[in-house]
C-alpha cells in the first residue's frame, strides 16, 4: 500500500446529495485511500449554481457551469450523475458513456425508464455504470442482491423503498389519525415534499422496483405497464381495525415469479433454469406483525429477499438522506476506481439482452385478502357477501362485522380470505358492488404472509 | 457476453458445505456463466474420503486425497479451503498463497486466530483471500461493510452471529423451559452439535466479532484476549422477569469505541480519524422490544451497524447451514474469478498494518444494567442494596421486588440501572456480596438499548 495511485472523479449536479459526496470526497480523502490504495481525486463538479459548490470548499478552478466541459480532461475517468431527472440526466449519462467514462449515478427514475439503453450503451463502449445508491439509498443492496446472491435464484423480493410512504403510515398507525393529517406533518418534518406525489402514489418505489426486477430475476420491466397503488386512498379505520387484528400495513414492493424455482435441496433439485411469468407490483399490504418488515417503522428502508440457495435475507438501513445516499455514491466511486486502477475488472452488467421472466397480469395474483364492506345494519348482509364470494370460489379465514362503528347507522364488515386469486376476488367484487346495502365502494388491501 | 473465458477452481474439503458448494458449482454452472462471463470449472477436489466427493458427481479423475496435488496444475487459479480448524486449514491456506493462488474460506477460527499473518502473505504474494462465509453465513456482510460502507467510520456494530445460541434462547422465551431442556432440544433438531461448548460459551461468536473489528474498526484484536460470555449461566428466571418488562435477551457480538467517531453533519464535523480505545465483547444482553435484533429469532442472524454517514444498517438472514453458506462461498468464488480473469483487482485488505483502536477494558465499558438479587424478605433489604449502589456512582431507574416468586421465603430483587460504569458495578456487587440476606451469588446482565 505504500505506492498510492490516484483517479480522477468529475460530478454533476451539487445539489443535496452531490454536495454530500463532495463533502465526503474532499474530508474522508486519506480513509478512502488508506481503503483502496487510490488517491480519488475530485478534479470537477459542473453545476449552474457555482456558489454552493464553492461553498462545499471546491476551488474556483475545478467548477464549471456545463458538464460537457467534463469531457475535455482526460484525467476524469468516472463521471457521477446527481442531477435527477430523466431529461438532462440521459444526455448526461449517454454522453459520459459515448466519452469512455465510467459513470456513477444514483437516479433511479432514469434507469427504471431508460435502463436498458443505458445499460447496452455501457456494454457497446466497454465501460460500466454503477448505482448502488439508487435503490434503497445506503443500504449495499444491489451490490449485495448482485453479487453476494450471484448463485442463487431468487424466490420472492418485498420491500419497503420509499421512506416517506413508511413514515406517514406508522404516524398513522401510532397516533390513529388520517392520512391528511399524517402526510401534512410528514411535509413539515421534511418526510415528505411540497409536491409528494411522486412518493405517496407510488412512483417512486416502482422505479425501484424496476430495478430489483432486473437484478434479482433478469428481467427488464417495460415501466409505464408496472402494477402500481399508492396510498393516498388508506383510511385509518382499516389501519386500526388490522392493528387490533395483529397486522401492520405497508406500501410494498414486490416481485414473485408465478412458479418460483424450487428450493436448492439434496434431492438434487434446484438447477439452472428460472423463467415463466413474474408478478411486479407496488401495493400497500398486511404483514402480520412480527414479520421483520412489519417492525421497519419511520422513515426506514428494508427489502427482504428468498434465495433458492440461501432462503430469506433481510437488508435494511436509511433509503434517503444527504449522507447515506453519498455513502453509497462514494462506494460506487471506490470500487469503480478500483477495478479502473487495478484492473479492467469489467463484469457484463445483468440482465442479459433476453428476459427471463415474461410479465405476469394481476388478475392471476394470489394472496390472501382483507376486505371490508360500509353496509347497512339489517338481516340477511353477511350472508349476501359470503355468498357471492363462495360463487367466485374464494374461501373466507375469518369474518367480523363491527357494531355501531359508523355515527349514520352503518356498520363495517372485514373479511379475511384464504389463498384467492385476485381475478376471482374483484368478479365477488364487482358482484358484491352492485348489492343495495353497500355505502362505499369496497377496500380491498393484500395480506402478504 | 459471447466471447467466454475459463477459471479452474480447487476445492479443500468435501463435507457439509464443501459439498454444498460442489453442488452448486455443478448445478449452476451456465447461471454463473451468464451472470459473471466466466466458466468456473471446478477441476480437483481434495478429501481423504473420495467417495462422498464421488457420491456429489465429481468424475474419479478429479479427486485427490492430499490437497498438494491442487498446485500440480496450473489451471487450479482458485484454491477454497473447507476444512475447518486451525491445523491443517493454515498449512493448506499459507500452501496455496506461497504457490500464488487465490484463496477463497468459511474458517472464522482460522482468521480470527492466525489472520494477521494470512493477509500479510497474501499481500507478500499479492493475491487476495475472500471469506464472505466466514461470518453470517449466506448474508453478504463482509462485502456489505468492507465494500458498500467504505467510506464510514463505524461508530457501533451489534451482531447474532451464532445461530445455535439464539435459538436456545429464543425457546427459552417462548416456553419458558430452563437452558438445559432447549439446548437438549437444539440438540435434537440438529441446531447444536454433541459437544456445543464453542457456540454456547460464546467461542464462535469471538471469532466472528475478530473479523468484524477488523473490517469495522480496522483493528485486529488478540484473540485469547477477548472478553467472551456464554449463555450456559443463563436462568429462565431472568428470561420471563425482563420479558414481562418489555426485554429481549440476546447473545451479542459488540464492537464500540471509547469514544465514536462523530457523525457527519453540515457543521463540518466528521473528518477522517478514528481510533482510542475499543470495547469487544461477547455477552448476554438485554434488547427492548421493538428494537430490530430483539425480533431475530430462531437460528437467524442478524448484524446492525451504525456508520458515520450512513447511520443504522442492518444485515439479517441464515447464519449456517449447508447451502447458504455454499452460497456465499460461491459469490466469492465468483468475485475472485471475476478479478483474476477481467483485471487484477487486487485491492489491499483491510485492516493495515497499524491498529486504529487499542484494548479498552470492560472495567469502563458503559451502558445499562439489570441485576437480580435472591434475597431474606425482610426489612431493610432493598434500602441496603440501592445504599451500596448509590455508593459507587450507580444511578437506579427502575426496581421490581417480586414477592412469593421463591417458595423457599426468599424473594427477587431486580434493578434497572441508568448509564453506568461497569467497574463501579462490579464494586457494588463485590459490597452486596458480602451482606448476609443474599442467598445466590448476583445475576448481572447488561441492557443494550
């Protein structure tokens, strides 16, 4: 360790993460190349607003107002995109690539929508990207899922990725109050932004989702055709009601193979094939408490995988947040400057061209399901929306109809199915739906157990 | 992808997880070489019993009974030592490093006894060693602190790394049932060997927390100096009273120093030293519910670390067994080959030469502690306790005198102390000891919250 070699890092955008791994750069210089034997240096940071690089303690000299100015120094070998968006941050990215540079970026919105042609530019200049911070922020999850898990096939993925989501939901099952009163405190915590749709309508994790789906099951998601629910529509009666029952709701990312492949065991199954139709969806769902993921409460990331070699593992750490997110910008960093320095280190990028699963449709989805009716207190209800759902062959676990429970004289009935297919569940419901004594449209929530 | 290379792996020891680890090299063979680009042909296997190794479908002509002949082909680029133990594991580890291949292990008690001198060969011969297996089995921990978290100072790290233990007391707690009848019954189901002494008087757990303080704290620790406590005094007593008071308890693996680094944070503070004195311990301890390690029961594993800039991660999945830990043998196979084929990829393993921490000693280790006294229900008593510990400093939170709960007239008394010190504890105990309404020597155990 005593020869240090020395690599050189430009960065887009200084804004709140990039400014933290600008600060970590620059203070955690001789750590990183005590660590990795590579002095990284950060030759550039291009950004609009120069002032709040300067700001960071960047010299004068090494800041400049137009990334493409990145390019002209061929002693900047990995380019870190931090600006965000899918706009300017393509370009961005497809350009560092087309320069021969490694790239680093934590955006997950551009790799969710434009992964694969990010990914075959990489695979055509012989160079790399790296994201680790895009999914689950410092969590090492990809890393972790890539290459700790490189044998295994995967069995099921189901993860809590957006940390305003997980935030509003335990404030509302806490305190007991809606879901406005929970998401307006959220905001002026700074849980959530000003414009928070794109986290409470479930976007956001479905861009993780996306990703997870690549690597975990090879499989590329055309990404406006993802399953996705937010949570805007959750009422506190039902988070209540499924507390006492023993369940805790959460907006979930998941990923689930129709037919899983089998369990590596000594009766010599478990080989080498995987494929077949792929459930993804993003949906909030009933864990039952004390279910690991059910206890990851505020703002708290966790993604809980099944391997067929090495069964479940759970990762779980903060998803968002200048620093951590840097962390991971900063690993990316390392290791990329690593295999430069030390080697070409090169590894095909997964998945490969062809998918492995194809899209499996909802409507095929079986879980368990929560139900809960608003209807009219009179003879004779129960009995209708059991009915209708034994009609559509779907089995009920346990039924409570709650007394008094609605000021205007309704009364609320829970259903908790056994294993359905959720084609079946919204036939009933669609049945169901058309019966007088119902006052608002059905809530159905997956109970993911 | 098209184009793919070959790497000839060796393989020491064909037993639980040797082969396990053959299977899936067999099994997974054209997913591997999807996912890294690399062949991995698995050329010799050494064990003095060739037919199990036969029984796995290794061909005849690829068994060997002395692992010196794995040097005889050239193509053997990987050696993976499974044998176990620190005799003929160090001769065939410091073998393979002298003849420059690569070495791959799962042997905690070897690095943690003789690492020091196995990393400093392997940087003289400049190969690397991976042990990803060695510590939490299948859960990519090493690389998840090593690599993911590099740019951190670690401030704590609290870990279940041994699966036997915690399933003792995980069904302690459930039943209620002593220490002896769960470990008959781990015994039983195959989660404790004949003679569990190295699990449940904490020796495994120590050789793991030696890796950990080296990845974590680059600080290697003299082994036999290690502060280990078993679970083999453990009362179900202290189980059901500090349950019934909202605690689980654990057996912890804990890494903390003196003083923590600070946390980064836009006041500039955060820089690049780390170092002072370093509490390791192996010990009993008390989690509150709700505290993530409090809910990994059964035989899970599960490290929690707190990092500088990225705060609370944790790692949690199968500590042992077969196939997750042939899983993590396999990643690190596959990482290996992956340098050596597409780039050198040697980066310097933590930690160097020089220690950043020093021994700091429990006598002024800090937290929380429960003690119970069995004493004379009699006047006096509890006032002459809570004397002595006021004495030296000690400061009580809460104190339970339970009642009737010893039919021989003596009675329970449990103290929840606030932060103290624990040599000023153990002054207390010393003072307490020699009063004369004790019946039993005093249960301490300390509360990790």
């Amino acid at each position: 360790m005593s020869e240090r070699c020395s690599c050189g890092i430009g960065l887009i955008g200084g804004g709140v993460v990039g400014g933290g791994v600008v600060e970590l750069l620059l203070r955690r210089k001789e750590l990183l190349a005590r660590r990795t034997g590579i002095e990284l240096e950060l030759l550039a940071v291009a950004d609009i607003d120069r002032e709040r690089v300067a700001a960071l303690g960047v010299p004068e000299n090494r800041i400049v107002s137009d990334y493409r100015r990145l390019f002209d120094n061929p002693e900047i070998r990995i380019v870190v995109e931090l600006i965000g968006g899918v706009g300017v941050a393509a370009e961005a990215v497809l350009a560092s690539l087309d320069a021969g540079r490694r790239v680093v970026t934590a955006n997950k919105a551009l790799l969710a929508n434009r992964g694969r042609e990010i990914f075959s530019r990489a695979r055509g200049n012989g160079v790399g990207v790296a994201f680790e911070a895009a999914v689950a922020g410092g969590i090492p999850l990809i890393a972790s899922i890539r290459d700790g898990l490189i044998v295994n096939r995967t069995q099921s993925l189901l993860g809590i990725v957006n940390g305003t989501c997980n935030y509003i939901l335990s404030q509302m099952a806490a305190s007991g109050r809606s879901f406005a009163d929970c998401l307006a405190e959220a905001q002026r915590l700074g849980f959530a932004e000003a414009d928070p749709s794109a986290d409470i309508d479930g976007l956001d994790s479905g861009h993780k989702l996306a990703l997870l789906s690549a690597l975990a099951f090879e499989t590329w998601v055309d990404f406006p055709a993802l399953h996705i629910e937010g949570i805007r529509g959750i009422k506190d009666d039902d988070i209540r009601i499924t507390r006492d029952l023993g369940y805790t709701l959460k907006l979930l990312a998941i990923a689930r193979p129709e037919h899983p492949p089998e369990t590596v065991g000594e009766d010599g199954k478990g080989g080498d094939e995987a494929g077949g139709r792929l459930f993804l969806s993003v949906h909030p769902a009933l864990l039952r408490n004390g279910d690991p993921l059910a206890g990851v409460s505020g703002s708290l990331n966790a993604v809980r995988t099944v391997g067929d070699a090495v069964r479940e593992s759970m990762f779980y750490g903060r998803g968002a947040g200048r620093y951590p997110t840097a962390s991971a910008v900063v690993s990316d960093i390392a290791m990329t400057a690593s295999s430069l320095i030390f080697g070409d280190g090169y590894r095909g990028w997964l998945p490969p061209e062809r998918n492995a699963y194809e899209p499996a449709p909802m409507d095929d989805y079986r879980t368990r399901y929560y139900l809960r009716f608003a209807v009219r207190d009179r003879p004779g209800v129960l009995g209708n929306i059991a009915t209708a759902l034994g009609s559509h062959r779907v089995s009920i676990a346990a039924a409570h109809q709650f007394e008094n429970d609605h000021p205007d004289g309704f009364a609320s009935v829970c259903i908790f199915s056994h294993l359905a297919r959720e084609g079946d569940i919204r036939a009933s419901l669609a049945e169901i739906g058309g019966m007088d004594f119902l006052r608002d449209k059905p809530v159905l929530i997956r109970i993911e157990d």
